[in-house]
C-alpha cells in the first residue's frame, strides 16, 4: 500500500506542476483589474539603445524620464543595432506612451512591431525589447506608428489603436512552412 502511495502521489505532484505550467499566472487576473494611476503605480521603462550612444546613456535615461511618473532601465544593445520592437503596456498613458515611443525613436533603429498587450505588465514600456518571439508581436507600418504619435489621441483612443495594430498573425513561419499561431489572443 505505501508503495502505491508513493507512486500516485508522485504522478500528482508531477500533474500538478504541468498544470501549473500550462495555465498563464496573473495573466487574467491583471486584465480584470482596473488600472491604477501613474501617480501610486510609476511605469517601467525598459529596453536597449543602439550601441553608438553609449557614452549619452545617462543623459538618455534622464530625458525617457522627464515625463514624469516613470522609471528607466536602459542599456546599450551589446551587439550594436536594435531590434525594431515595442511593447506598451494597457495602463500606461497615452501622453507617457508618446513620450517613450518620440524618445526611442530618437535612440534606436526604429519601430517595426508591436507586442500584444496581453502578455504585458500593465504599467511596463519595452523599447527595442528581444524578449518576445514572433508570434507575440505583428508588424507595423510608418504610418501605424505615426497614428500611434498623434498627440490628440486619449488613453482609451490610443490603447484602442494599439490593441488593433497588435492583433497577430493567425499563422506563422515555421521550418519553411506557415503553421497554426499557437500564442494567438483573441
């Protein structure tokens, strides 16, 4: 009897974990939560900057920052050119989203793709971030990210807009064919 015990216990230990796994932590839960003002909660600045401006670092970080109600942590990217992706979370500001977007624009190699907010902190910016694979993201033309600038545009405007360039693929390539997106959100 205790070497069953010791058996199936295992197995539910295992099963349990996998579940664990499978299933996105916080990932729901955050989207139910209302979003709290910048003035209690600060947005994350996070990413890369081309490499050339290394010796301007700590003045860069200092103008990502002069908004206010924000946070930098920007490095130079270790290989020179950045990745040309951008993610903003669904509780940042508009006129804080603008700010980075200007800035980055300014410092990296530009703005090519768009991270699907669901698989963001609400309150977390990504410049030229290399932590998202293909399938989370989608790509946007010049003039997507130039609607995203537009200073008239209010939080529920701009994250409206940003969600709809988010939307990705339903396929992707995969070893020279295009498969099913499993990382999809509807």
């Amino acid at each position: 009897m205790l070497k069953l015990w010791k058996t199936t216990g295992r197995w539910a230990l295992v099963g349990s974990l996998l579940v664990c796994l499978v299933q996105p932590v916080g990932a729901a839960e955050e989207e139910q939560k209302p979003c709290e003002p910048v003035e209690t909660k600060k947005v994350k600045i996070e990413g890369y900057i081309n490499r050339e401006h290394t010796r301007e670092k700590r003045q860069i970080i200092k103008e990502f920052v002069e908004i206010g109600h924000t946070e930098a942590r920007i490095r130079p990217f270790p290989m020179g050119k950045t990745a040309k992706v951008v993610a903003v979370g669904r509780c940042v500001p508009a006129y804080i989203a603008r700010h980075v977007l200007n800035t980055s624009l300014k410092y990296t190699e530009g703005i090519e793709s768009l991270v699907n907010q669901a698989f963001l902190h609400s309150h977390w910016i990504g410049i030229a971030t290399t932590i998202f694979d293909e399938p989370s993201q989608q790509t946007v033309t010049p003039e997507q990210v130039e609607q995203l600038l537009n200073p008239d545009l209010g939080d529920d405007e701009f994250h409206a807009l940003y969600q709809k360039f988010s939307i990705q693929d339903d396929t992707v390539p995969f070893l020279g064919q295009r498969k099913e997106n499993v990382k999809k959100v509807d």
